[in-house]
C-alpha cells in the first residue's frame, strides 16, 4: 500500500514541474520540458531552434520556479504523513530533511537533463501534437518522454538525456543522503516512478489548454515559457 501511495506521489510531482518546464507549441515563449514529437514537423511548418538564452531562462525556471517547490513541499509532506523514510522521523527537522531531499532530486534530475541535452545537441522541449483525436495525441504525448529534436531541421531522435536524468536525480539522493539500507535497486524504483511521472506531465501539456485566454496565461505562470512557435513556409509569392 505505501508502494503505491508513493507512486502516486513521485507521477504528481514531476508532472507539477512539467506544467511550467515544457509548452506547446500554441505558446510563443521559452519552454522547458523532457522531449518532443515523435515525429518531425508537418511540412506546412517550419521548426524554429530554441535559443540558448531560451535554454537558460528555462532552466533557472525548471530549478527555481514555483512548480519544483510546490512539488517538493507536496512530496515532503506525503512522505511525512506515511514517515518515510523512517530514520528521518516527524516534527519539523523531519519535513525540512524530506522536503530538502525531494528538491534535491528534482535539482539534479534538472541539471542533468540540460547539461546531457547541450552535450548531445537535442533539443528536449515539449511541442504539442499536430494531429486530431484523442488517441493519437496521447501516444504522441506518451512516446514523447524519450523523443527529443535535433538538427536545424528538428529530426526526431531518441533522447539520451531523457533517459538518464530521472535515475540520476535518485541515484544521486540514494548514495548521498538516503539511509545506508537505500541502495541502486530503490534508486531504480524512484526512477522509474519519476519517468512514469514525466510521461503524466506530457499528457497534462498536451491536452491542458494554455491558450492566450487560459487560467495559466491569466495568472501568467506560464507567460515567455514555451516551445518555440514553428513558422508557416512563406508562400512563393513573399
């Protein structure tokens, strides 16, 4: 049972601080997110690179932004309601190591995902589907998680970056500042929670409307935030 209450939890906090790391592609802006299409852009559209100044005001969001800490507060206060970990009991030193763990891994898992992407010269932003129906966008949401773009051309390819950055932020925490009994199969466990919550961050972006009269762009959680707008092909005549 607490197996599953802490899946639940580990789905619900990466997909928080997906909802400000990535945007679709409806969204002008700077964006931060774990992968993109899974397949190249419709020929009716022209894939437009995110900037490195893009990368960077995504990354400081995605560290610092208030989706990461309202994810470690909810995580830290799960875990303090089930006490887990146990060797770190209640009360308030308790919450503070628990939230200061949770925001660690989310820290690292971040840090890892942007620094492999810039080796690897992918671009691991989120863009919405340009396809019609419920299915088909939410496999296109889901086999996302491990697509990323590369090239000027925007090319699919699968992501590296995206692969290792959930394990890197447990794997991290495991041999860091978890309990001595934590070793890499738990690390391999949170991580796999941590992917399957990436992939509910995907679909929360693909089918939450974050349009220029949406809640998110009123509140403006979410303004300057986004995938880079693919531009229509100029006609012969311009």
């Amino acid at each position: 049972m607490k197996s599953r209450r802490k899946t639940a939890l580990l789905l619900a906090l990466p997909a928080l601080s997906l909802l400000t790391g990535a945007q679709s592609v409806v969204n002008s802006g700077n964006s931060s997110g774990i992968a993109v299409a899974s397949t190249p852009a419709p020929p009716d559209l022209i894939y437009t690179r995110p900037s490195q100044r893009t990368k960077l005001r995504n990354y400081a969001f995605d560290m610092f932004g208030p989706y990461p800490i309202a994810g470690a507060a909810l995580a830290a206060g799960i875990g303090q309601a089930y006490n887990t970990p146990p060797e770190w009991s209640q009360g308030v030193e308790g919450f503070a190591k628990r939230i200061g763990s949770d925001f660690g891994i989310a820290t690292v898992s971040t840090t890892t995902l942007y620094g492999l992407a810039q080796a690897f010269k992918d671009d691991t932003l989120y863009y919405r589907c340009e396809c019609k129906g419920a299915f088909p966008r939410l496999r296109h949401a889901v086999i996302s998680t491990l697509i990323a773009r590369r090239g000027e051309d925007g090319h699919s390819v699968f992501s590296v970056p995206a692969l290792i950055a959930p394990y890197a932020g447990t794997m991290t925490a495991v041999y860091a500042w978890y309990p001595g009994r934590y070793d890499a199969k738990d690390a391999l466990r949170m991580g796999n929670y941590t992917l399957l919550g990436y992939v509910g961050g995907n679909i929360a972006l693909e089918f939450f409307y974050s349009g220029p009269h949406s809640l998110l762009q009123r509140l403006h959680l979410n303004n300057g935030h986004g995938a880079p707008d693919p531009s229509p092909n100029p006609s012969p005549t311009q």
